[in-house]
C-alpha cells in the first residue's frame, strides 16, 4: 500500500499533535478530526485507509462514530481510548473496531499496531486474488478468495481482525494455537497487553460464530494455553 492516510479522530489537542509528529515523522500522510461530525464527514469524502478514533469526543460517543462508519464502510478503526474496562473494548468491537490501544500509550506500539493493521489489509486484498479454497467446517464456511466467513449460509458480519483470527484458527483445525502463536501471527509481536486484547477479541468472534454461548462447538478454550478450532462433522 503506497503512502497510507491516516485520519487522526481525536479532540485533545496534545495527544493530537503527538499522534500527528509521530505520523508525519514516519511519512505517513494523515487527517484530523476534532469531533465526532467532522469525522464521519471526513471518512466519507477522503476515503482514509486506516481511523485513529478517541471515544470522547466532545459531540457524541465513538462508539456511535464506528456504528456509523460501518453503515457503508469497513476501513480498519484503530480505537485509542482511555476506556481499560473490558466491556468498553467489547462494545467497541462489537460495534466494528478493528483493534483497541488503551491510554497512555507508548509511540512504539501506536506505531506497531499501525503497521499490522495495514498489512492485514494487504494481506486480506492480496488473498482474494491468489488464495481460490473455500474452508467448511460443519455449518461454517469461510469464502477465502471473497473475505466472508458464513455460519449456515448466512454472511458472518466480522471485523477485520475477527475474520483474521477465525482464518488462523481455521487453516490450523484440531492443532491448539498457544496465545504467543497467535499473537505473533496476527500482531507481530507477544505482548501481555497484546494476550489481554486477543481474549476480547475472542470473546466477540466467539458470540458470532458459536449456536450455544454455554458450550464450544467451533472454538475450544485451553485455559493458561491457547485455543483450537475443533473439527464439526
């Protein structure tokens, strides 16, 4: 991908300008938006690869941004909150975030996760065109070529790092996946914060792909290890 936009969403004007420098330091082009409006009005005449969203913002919530923005686009949205409990990162996924950076947080990683997040998105656009298999595992299919996962013929609405993680887990069927494979595979990296985020973002993938909420039909748990994507006949 040639010289990214990066749309910086973010009302306080210190962290701004540290997000900005930090963009403009590292050549990549970027946008700001100092409110919720601005933002949305923004995503749609500029077109941004990749958001840089803050959830208090000072007309509405970020959350009601993503849920927006996800009405006609899927750009990844990287959300830079200061919001640590788990039900904030669970309701911003579930709304259709991509990827979730507590406050404060380190230039380094702000910058790591930007990287992965743009390769994901190399890697998914590169897949439809040199990836032709379909993967079916019980009632779940997953359209590799298309991007799209289906759970008994109906289209899984995923986030991007979702359908990242279902397609690890599903190219690796019956092999149990330490948290450290994972994390490498689809960060780069094996933080403890990075282990903190995959549970999340389990816990969403999992409430979209499994019938029973009691009981792991796709996705087994290895407590302390990792997980396992069983195989359904």
């Amino acid at each position: 991908m040639n010289s990214p936009v990066i749309l910086v969403i973010e009302d306080d004007a210190p962290i701004r300008n540290l997000m900005v420098t930090t963009l403009k330091t590292h050549e990549y082009k970027y946008l700001t938006a100092n409110n919720g409006s601005e933002a949305i009005m923004m995503t749609s005449s500029h077109n941004p690869d990749v958001l840089f969203l803050d959830l208090g913002l000072p007309d509405m919530d970020g959350i009601d941004v993503i849920r927006q923005v996800r009405t006609w686009s899927n750009v990844p949205i990287i959300v830079i909150s200061a919001r640590s409990d788990d039900s904030d990162k669970i309701e911003a996924l579930d709304a259709g975030a991509d990827d979730y950076l507590t406050k404060p947080f380190s230039v380094e990683e702000l910058l790591a996760r930007l990287r992965v997040t743009l390769r994901r998105l190399t890697l998914m656009t590169g897949d439809a065109g040199s990836d032709r298999s379909v993967y079916t595992n019980g009632k779940l299919t997953i359209d590799y070529p298309a991007g799209v996962a289906y759970l008994d013929g109906t289209e899984l609405k995923l986030t991007s790092m979702e359908y990242k993680l279902l397609c690890l887990l599903a190219k690796n069927t019956g092999k149990v996946l330490t948290h450290t494979y994972i994390t490498q595979n689809i960060w780069g990296r094996s933080w403890d914060n990075d282990i903190a985020s995959l549970r999340v973002f389990m816990t969403t993938l999992r409430k979209k792909i499994e019938p029973d909420a009691g009981s792991a039909k796709y996705i087994q748990t290895h407590v302390g290890i990792g997980y396992r994507m069983l195989k359904v006949d």
